[in-house]
C-alpha cells in the first residue's frame, strides 16, 4: 500500500508544471534563461563597472580583443580587430605603442541615430514617439575613431569613469585631456573650489585638525568612500562622506589623530 502511494505522488509529479516561471508559448524554443542578482545601473561603457552590467554590455559593445572560450591558460583572440596588436617600444622602452588594425566589414545593428534627418527632429515629433525605432533606421561600418572615442570619454569630468584613474596611467596624455575637457566646465571664477573644500572639510575632521598623518589618512578613507560609493551608490556619493564623517565625530570628536581637548 505504501509502495502504491508512493508511486501516485511519483505520476503525480510527472505531469504538466503548474508554477512554469517563463511563457509556455517558449517551450520546446533554443532559449537560454539566466539571471542577475543587481539591476543595471549603467550600460555606458564609460562608466559601468560591476559584473552584472557586463552581462549586457559584452552583447552590446564588441572590444578589439577577446579571450578564447575554451583555451586554458587565457589566450587573447582578435575580435573586431583584424590580428593580434605587436609591441613596439619607444625612446628605448619608455614607451609601448600597440598599433589595432579593425576588420573591415562589421557594421552596426541598425538604429534610428544613424539617420541625419533624425538628429533634428521637432520637440512635438519626438514626443509622439511610441519607441525610437518607429524612425527610419540606419547603420554605417565600425571605424577605430568609434574606439578612439570611447577612451576619451573615460576623461569626461562628468561621466566619473571608474577606470580613468587606471587607464591614465597606460594612456600617454590621458590625464592631460582630462584637464583640458575640465578647463571649460570648472572655468575660474569666484566660486571655484567650493565643491572641494566640503572634501576638504570633511578630511580635516576625520583625521583631526593639526595632524597631518590624519590628513594622509583621512584623505585616503575619503577617496576610497567616494570610488566604492561612485560604483555602488551614484547617487548617493556624497552622502557617504558625510555619513562616515559623523561615525568618526561620534566616536572620537577630534578626529583619528586629533588631541583631545
């Protein structure tokens, strides 16, 4: 008997699955389903950062090079360029020169952005628009200027890439063009500064007035809030510091290094 009631819940089991997660209509369909533990919060290249993003931007945006899937150990592959890239040093091995040559013949997927007549659009036609595909579509071939392009918005003051700091030191004259893009948008004027002395203020009581290893180390533990707090909390960068600033006051108020009064 406990044999047969065993055997029912067994067939009971085989049929049809009644809490099925994805529509029926895909079943039987050559569909992967994955899942990612965080929402995007960016799919700039620029500045996107965590593995979860990658996940899209990897399908979206297609690097020069690749790693091939099944080598072991890691074997770079060309992608969209046309061989593997040769060193060649300069003033005796200063510095590297990586010259990437892109295969001709890949061309974007096609977009409304690539059609003049749609970058001039009245503000009443763009309002109407259900998607920005109900535009006429258009594509063009992938050129090494797209690229070229891409590592100078890494400089952008305001895209806050969390990797120029990493790629100014490969990329000669990189931080350089992050002054020059800077000089127009942070031009002098009376108020110049007045975003960095709150940073400075908040250093200060961290670490403790009079003290300059507290400094050290209070603009250290500044910049690292606000790098993590760039990637994790965007919005919330500042808000932070300041959180942190309290935590110190509150448990020690002259600072890490500071003299108590």
């Amino acid at each position: 008997m406990r044999a047969l009631f065993f055997a029912l819940l067994l067939l009971a089991g085989c049929g049809e699955i009644w809490n099925e997660p994805y529509p029926a209509s895909e079943r039987g369909r050559n569909i992967l389903y994955s899942v990612f533990a965080e929402r995007p919060k960016h799919l700039d290249p620029a500045q996107s950062y965590a593995s979860d993003e990658a996940i899209f931007t990897r399908q979206i945006y297609e690097p020069p090079l690749q790693y091939h899937y099944l080598q072991q150990p890691y074997e770079l592959i060309p992608l969209t360029a046309a061989q593997l890239p040769r060193a060649r040093t300069l003033e005796g091995g200063k510095y590297t020169v990586y010259e990437i040559r892109i295969r001709p013949g890949i061309r974007y997927q096609p977009h409304p952005g690539f059609v003049a007549e749609n970058l001039s659009l009245p503000r009443e036609r763009i309002e109407g628009l259900r998607t920005p595909y109900d535009l006429p579509t258009g594509t063009r071939e992938l050129v090494a200027d797209d690229y070229i392009y891409q590592i100078k918005r890494l400089a952008h003051p305001r895209l806050h890439s969390p990797i120029f700091g990493l790629m100014a030191e490969y990329v000669v004259g990189l931080a350089a063009f992050a002054g020059v893009m800077a000089a127009p948008i942070y031009n002098v004027s009376p108020q110049m500064g007045a975003d960095l002395i709150i940073v400075v203020f908040a250093v200060v009581v961290i670490g403790g007035m009079g003290s300059i290893a507290g400094a050290l180390a209070g603009a250290l533990l500044i910049g690292l809030i606000r790098a993590f707090g760039s990637i994790g909390f965007p919005l919330f960068t500042d808000g932070l510091m300041f959180l942190f600033m309290a935590l110190i006051l509150i448990a020690k108020p002259s600072g890490l290094f500071g003299k108590d009064a």
